[in-house]
C-alpha cells in the first residue's frame, strides 16, 4: 500500500486523527486497512508498539482541514496490546451547546455525552463548531 506518510513506528501514545474536511486513509502491522469519511476519527492506542502509515486528501486535490493529538501514555500502561478504531460521523455525539454553537465529542464527556475514543489517560476532546456571531464558555475541571 502507497501512504503520503510512509510505515513508520510508534510505542506508549493514544492517537487521535479527526478530519472536518477530506478523506483520512490507515493501515497498520495489526492488518487494520481503512479509510473514514468526515467529519470522522481514527484512534489509535499505541501499547507495546505498532507500524503505520496513513495519509489521505480530498476529492478532485481540495484541501483536507482537521488535526491530530498525541496523549502519553502512563509508563505502567505502555505495554499494553494496541487498539485501532474509526469512527463514522454518526457515531459521534453532536449537541447544541448554546445558540449557533454545536459540539461534537470525541473523547471523555461533556453534557451527559460520552466520546467513541477511549483514552488510557483521561482527557476531554471536543470539536466546537460556532455560527457567526455565536460564542460558548466551557470549563475545563482539574
């Protein structure tokens, strides 16, 4: 398999790649191979170690718009067996937080929903999405 970024390892990280915009491509040394629509996720719990490549893009050369975030792991969890997972936009929590003001949950909880992407170290990743002229205040606990 061709991958813009090529097979490479990684060991001891909870990965999690979410697009808005675009098509997000995987495969990896546990035999996963998939792509995932937006706005959709892959995860991926990197444990004792794994390979993998990924890459995507659009339709037609459009930009594809997300991110991606990296948590550490806690040394005792490190070499736990790997985990891969994607998630379609369905099947990610959206809720409307305040007027014009739209919240997609991808990890931990907010509001009584909880995320597809189970996390080793606890963490809360949201996707807020704001209309012109909407604004949201949300607190961040300890």
């Amino acid at each position: 398999d061709h991958f813009p970024v090529d097979w490479h390892p990684h060991r001891g990280f909870d990965i999690l790649s979410y697009l808005k915009t675009g098509v997000g491509r995987h495969g990896d040394s546990l035999g996963n191979r998939e792509t995932f629509a937006t706005p959709g996720m892959q995860w991926m719990s990197t444990g004792s170690g794994v390979e993998h490549a990924e890459g995507g893009g659009t339709p037609k050369g459009g930009v594809a718009t997300g991110f991606q975030i990296w948590v550490n792991v806690p040394a005792d969890r490190k070499m736990d067996d790997p985990r891969y997972g994607t998630e379609p936009p369905e099947s990610i929590p959206q809720h409307e937080v305040a007027p014009g003001a739209q919240a997609r949950v991808l990890a931990g909880a907010m509001g009584g929903h909880a995320g597809p992407f189970k996390t080793v170290t606890p963490v809360q990743m949201i996707d807020f999405e704001l209309a012109a002229g909407a604004s949201v205040a949300h607190e961040v606990t300890a």
